[in-house]
C-alpha cells in the first residue's frame, strides 16, 4: 500500500467497522422487537385473571405479568393521584395532542395497593376539579393491562414532583413522591372504560410498537458501504 494511504485506510477501517457493529446492533433490536410485540399481541387478548396477591409480589416473575390482562376490585384514592406528561398522536373522539396520563392508586379489596394508570386527559383537564364526572368513587371492579416500570432514558424529561408533573410509569418513584407504601411492583392500564364523555379516557395502551430497525441496520451499512467505496475511488486517484 502506499505509505500515503495508510491514514487514510486506517480510519476508513475504523468507520466502516463501526458503521456495521452500529447494522448488526439494530439488526439484533430488531428480532428483540419483533418478539415483544409477538408477545403483546399473544398476551394483551386474553382473558382477565384476577390480579396477583400482595403476599406474592416480591417474588411476582414480572416479565411474565407484562402486558396480561388482569381485573381489580376494590376502591381509586383519587387523593393522590400522579399526572404523567404524554402525548397522544391518534386522537380518540377529538381527544389528543400533549396531555397527561392520570394514575390513581386502587386499593384492593384482597390487601395492597396497584397504581393504575387510569388513562389519558389533554392538558387543559389536568386538574381533578375540571372532571370531577370520572372521579368514581365507591367499590368497582375494573380490567386492564400489566405494565412493568418503565426505565428512564437520556431524553427522559426532569420530573417536577411540585407540579405533580412526571414523565416516565415507574411505581415505585410514583409511589415514593406520593408517601404511599404497598404498593405492586408493577401497573395496570385500565381498559374498563368510563361513562360516555367522562375523563379521563382509559384503554390507551399501545399494542402496536413501531419497529424500524430493518430500515435503521440497512441505513448505517450503507454509509459503512460508502465510506468505503470513497476511500477506493481516492486510493485510486494518481499521486500528486
């Protein structure tokens, strides 16, 4: 090789290995991807089963809870509820855009608390004073899906426990920030839904996951592919 190549073809090198460890990661994302929402799909259509008991939650298999349907009877602490910051881009009956999902602790009637996300209000509905027709009260049974905590990423927003703002469905944070104890290890979105034009509006769990690793992988071994064939088309260039 000329020895004015060899830079040159060394950090070509670099990149194009790069490029195509960053293909083969999202490859892997990929088939990752695909069998969640497998999973999902084969889960999220069963029948209800009633929730687990609070004396087997420590040692409750949570990746085998996700996404389960489940049913709960006992009674919402509306007093301490937590408003999540989401937005939802399919509006449902002209609701939609940035809002917040309402999570209320429901008191089992069988010993222990879950937090359930009841479902989602646009901002100006924040407020439980602003729809006080969904805040039921009384003894219920309600169905819904097993969602494990959710673990807070770089673009996470700051939580703003002042504001009773926060941006990501973990319980245990949740629970902490609300002076709450007993409570499950996971939450449950609720699918029983409320009376017609009450709020919030339940059953936005999203079953359909977007998956664009195939596009991803394909685009970074590309640019692995055109970086070298650059480095070819200059290697070839006579020397000055």
């Amino acid at each position: 090789m000329r020895r004015d190549l060899i830079l040159p073809g060394l950090f070509t090198l670099i990149g194009v290995i790069v490029l195509v460890g960053l293909g083969a990661w999202q490859w892997s994302r990929m088939g990752e991807k695909e069998a969640l929402v497998a999973t999902i799909r084969a889960r999220s259509v069963l029948a209800p089963e009633p929730f687990p008991a609070a004396s087997t939650w420590a040692t409750m298999p949570l990746a085998d809870m996700a996404y389960r349907p489940v049913s709960l009877s006992g009674h919402f602490d509306h007093g301490h509820e937590s408003h999540i910051f989401f937005s939802l881009a399919k509006p449902v009956n002209g609701v939609g855009g940035p809002g917040y999902l309402i999570v209320a602790p429901f008191v089992l009637d069988s010993g222990g608390t879950v937090l359930v996300n009841r479902g989602f209000v646009p901002q100006a509905r924040k407020e439980k004073a602003s729809r006080a027709e969904g805040q039921t009260s009384g003894p219920l049974t309600i169905t819904g899906l097993v969602r494990l905590p959710e673990m807070r990423g770089m673009f996470s927003g700051t939580d703003d426990p002042g504001r009773n703002v926060y941006f990501i469905r973990d319980p245990a944070a949740l629970a902490k920030a609300q002076g709450l104890s007993g409570i499950a290890p996971v939450m449950v979105d609720q699918k029983t839904p409320m009376p017609p034009g009450g709020l919030p509006m339940p059953a936005q769990t999203q079953v359909e996951i977007p998956n664009n690793h195939f596009s991803y992988a394909l685009t970074w071994w590309s640019l692995a592919a055109s970086l070298a064939v650059i480095f070819l088309l200059f290697a070839r260039q006579p020397r000055s």
